[in-house]
C-alpha cells in the first residue's frame, strides 16, 4: 500500500445482481482496505440484493428503474459521499479477484497527479474465447500512466477509462463537473477526457483486478455500439481533440483473428459477423438524429435513455 491513507467510498448501482450477488458481497468484506461507505445504488431489485447488502453493513439507496442513467445515478451517489477523498465504483457484476485490490487500485492516488485510475478485468473462468480476448486486448498484463502528452501516439486509446471498476479522485471529478447525467453510456471515457484536457492523468494498474466478461450475443453487440455511435454523435469533441476510434478499432481486429486463429478458429465466421454488426451499429448511432424516436430505441440496448429523451 502507498504512503498515504485514503478515505474511500465504494459505489455500486444493482439492478437484480441474482446468484452472483453474495460472491460480490464476500469480495468486498474481504478487502485488506475496508470503504467507508459501500454505498448500493438499487434500481428496484426484486430479488433480496437489498436485504443482504444491509445485512453486509452497507448502505442502500433505492431509486425507480426509469431513474437510473450511467452517468446521472454515479454522479448522484458521489454527491451523497462528502467525506471521502476517492471514490471507487465497482459493478455488480465484477468480481474482486484478490484481497489487496482496494489498496493497489487506491495507492495510485499517492501521485497527486492521478485524478482516476483504473484496474484490470480478467474474464470470468467461463468465459469464451471472444469474450477473453476482448479483456485481454483492453487489459494488459503491464500498468501504465496517461497524460496529455501521449495523445499524439495514442489518440482516443489516452482517455480509455471503465467504471465496472475504477476509481476517481472525488476533488477532481467534481472540479470538471463530475459525470455527465444526460450521456447515455461512457461517463466514465467522458470524465476521464475532461480531466486528460485538464492537465491531470490517468492510471491503468495492471495489479488491481476483478473477474468481468461478457459473452454478447449478435443483437446486444449491435446495439452497444449503435449506444456508442450515438455517444460520440452526442459528444464529437472527443474525436476532434482525441482523434477517431477506427485506427483502435483496426488494432483490434487484427489482434483478435490472430488469437482465435491460434485458439479457436472456428469462431472466426462469428467474429467476422459480429464485426460488421458494430460497424453497422456504430454508424447508425452515430447518426441517430436522423431516425425516429421508436426507432433508435429500438436498436439502443440503453432503453430508459431514449424515454426521456
């Protein structure tokens, strides 16, 4: 652990977290560093997360499901944590994968420059082979720091950030107006592009880890990426002052047939289908303005956005 104590708060938002929920639970109590408090954000669960979240010591908040939003429900729970220096979210669905992962992913913090840090994400031991190299690919094995001065080499790839578990200096959220309420997905990328253009940087610990993988299926691909399109149609001075996702995106697709042609080549056609369906659902986000309502909520995968839209 780092020379310096930090107060830490832990933030989750639940919605029906099911028979993973008590593992999730367990990881938390068994932390080498203990958040005070672990505030569960609940989206009208209506299985029993509540009562054993209560039961664990944690606080909970309770909020109708049409409420929640990415950006708007973290940045109400961060208002609700005054007397922490970090707050750390973590989703319902990732894992702590070892006791110190709390203290490893907050000791970033000793470097006063560090207003967010992020930890990695291994996928969960049944995992497919897409799904694992997805992680593997966004989360590599070696740490880093980012600043402003790498955005010539890495362009968008600086401001990467991910809220399934990461952590933010509370001071420094707040200073470039914490999340955005009204995004409808990447508040985290959002911020973290805010606080890059600020001056501050961002650490990626390699050594902090939760298990969290997702095994996606056609339609849900698609939609993620029509929810991103729409993102960057909603926020286009990211890729001007960033530069384009597609150079990470080109990155990425070769990396990826190289590991399945190695490891699983029979899934190839899969990702060969699957890649065209997030190109089709990026480009479509991206011009959502042009379709009607019914419709882009209809490909959106984030309906309760378009509700209120």
């Amino acid at each position: 652990m780092g020379s310096v104590q930090h107060q830490i708060a832990l933030i989750c938002p639940v919605r029906d977290p099911g028979s993973c929920w008590p593992a999730w639970v367990d990881a938390v109590l068994a932390q080498t560093l203990r958040p005070q408090p672990v505030l569960i954000m609940d989206s009208s669960s209506s299985d029993d997360a509540a009562t054993q979240a209560i039961d664990a010591g944690f606080q909970v908040e309770s909020l109708h499901a049409s409420a929640f939003g990415h950006g708007k429900t973290r940045q109400q729970a961060a208002e609700r944590v005054t007397d922490v220096d970090v707050v750390v979210f973590l989703t319902q669905d990732a894992l702590l994968a070892q006791p110190k992962a709390l203290e490893k992913l907050t000791a970033c913090f000793d470097d006063p420059d560090v207003a967010a840090a992020y930890g990695r994400q291994l996928p969960h031991r049944d995992a497919g082979h897409i799904a694992a190299h997805a992680r593997a690919f966004n989360y590599p094995d070696m740490g880093e720091v980012r600043s402003l001065a790498e955005v010539p080499q890495l362009g968008i790839k600086t401001s990467f950030f991910s809220n399934s578990f990461g952590a933010w200096r509370r001071a420094d959220l707040m200073a470039v107006g914490g999340f955005d309420t009204h995004t409808i997905v990447n508040e985290d990328a959002l911020a973290a592009s805010k606080l890059i253009l600020a001056g501050k940087k961002i650490a990626y610990c390699a050594d902090a880890c939760v298990y969290h993988s997702h095994d996606y299926t056609f339609r849900a691909e698609f939609g993620r990426y029509f929810d991103i399109g729409a993102f960057h149609h909603q926020q286009p001075w990211i890729r001007e002052r960033f530069g384009a996702a597609e150079g990470e995106g080109s990155r990425f697709l070769r990396s990826e047939f190289a590991y399945l042609a190695h490891n699983a080549p029979w899934l190839i056609p899969s990702a060969l289908l699957r890649t065209c369906l997030k190109y089709a659902g990026f480009t479509l986000g991206a011009r959502y303005s042009y379709l009607p309502l019914s419709l882009a909520r209809r490909l959106s995968v984030q309906h309760q956005f378009w509700d209120r839209a």
